[in-house]
C-alpha cells in the first residue's frame, strides 16, 4: 500500500541580520586586526631581510653563542617602533595600516570640525610630525584597547595620549598651521622648518 500523504517542505529560515551597532564594533574590531597583521608582516619582513651577525655561530668560552649571549637582554623583534626609523618597504606598510585607522577610525570619531583654531589637512602623510604623532597615538590605541589592559585602558588612552595628540595636532601653530582651515577650502602647505647650519661656512 502506497503512502498518499504529501509531505509539506520546511519554511525556508528568515536570513540572518546583525544590528547596525554590532556591525560598527565589528568593523572596528576588523580593523584593528587588519593593522595588527600588517605589523606582523612588517616585524617578519624585517626580520627576514636583516643578515646573521658573524658571531652568531662563534661559541664563546662557555659554549653559549656570542650573539645569543649579548643579546639577553634584548628582547625579539625590530630594534624600533617609531615609524620614522623606518624605511622603504617597512615604512610603506606600516603607513598604510596606520592611514586605515586615521581614516576609519580616528576621524570619523574624533575629526571634528576644521576651523581656523583646529585646522586639518587631508594629506597629513605628508607632514612627518603628524605622521609621527597620530601613529604614536595608534600604537597607544592598540595597546590600551586590548583586553589585557583592563577596564581603565580605553579611559587611559583617552586622557594620556589622544587629548594630548590632538592639542598639538590641531593647533593653529601645529603641524597643519598652513593647511586646511574651512572644509570648503582645502589646502596643503608643509611649513619649512629651521635649517641646520652648514659646517665650515658659519666665519
């Protein structure tokens, strides 16, 4: 006897949303991944590139490698974080995870308005002490909003390095003191800063 009853398919399930404020710390916690990468690939470039010192493979007298030996006290990893001790392809890489954050991030929060006494410039790369700042302020950033950093670390990051970033980088007489002052006129200027004396020709 043959089964007449027909079976009814099973309602297709209602696509799956996540709330618009979720997608905004998911966004940012993209990000913040996204640029930790980067500075891996930085840290193992530059680790790849650098040359073995002689004396890595010469024992010392009591059969620890020199190298080892003199390097104890250091800890692994590039000899500084300070983006301006970069150069060529390291530079280039770290630039760009930090204009992710400054673009994606740090301005959407914290641009405010350009004014004459809070001037911007779009093309702040372009001036080293912006550059040298805002990624101080990032490297901060990453430190302090990691979990590890406890409940106080966003409040810290607030108060110690990003309302000290921005007095100077905001200033009139800041970095951008002859850039951008009204959203509907941009401009970029980089100011000259004081030369150093020529040796041999100050008689």
């Amino acid at each position: 006897m043959s089964d007449t009853s027909t079976t009814t398919p099973d309602p297709e399930p209602e696509p799956f949303r996540v709330p618009d404020g979720d997608l905004d710390d998911l966004a940012s916690t993209l990000a913040k991944t996204m640029a930790e990468v980067r500075q891996h690939g930085v840290i193992l470039d530059r680790l790849g590139s650098e040359p073995a010192p002689a004396s890595a493979a010469r024992p010392s007298a009591d059969g620890v490698p020199a190298a080892e030996a003199a390097s104890s006290a250091q800890e692994d990893g590039p000899a500084s974080v300070f983006i301006l001790a970069l150069g060529g392809e390291a530079y280039a890489i770290e630039i760009a995870a930090l204009s992710d954050w400054v673009n994606y991030l740090f301005l959407p929060v914290y641009g405010r308005e350009i004014s004459t006494s809070r001037p911007w410039c779009a093309q702040w790369h372009e001036h080293p002490e912006a550059v040298a700042r805002l990624h101080a302020l990032w490297l901060a950033w990453q430190q302090l909003t990691d979990a590890e950093a406890g409940l106080s670390g966003p409040s810290t990051w607030h108060r110690d390095h990003l309302d000290q970033a921005l007095v100077h980088l905001r200033a009139p007489d800041g970095p951008f003191g002859a850039c951008t002052t009204s959203a509907t006129r941009p401009n970029h200027r980089v100011l000259a800063t004081p030369a150093p004396e020529l040796l041999g020709l100050a008689a």
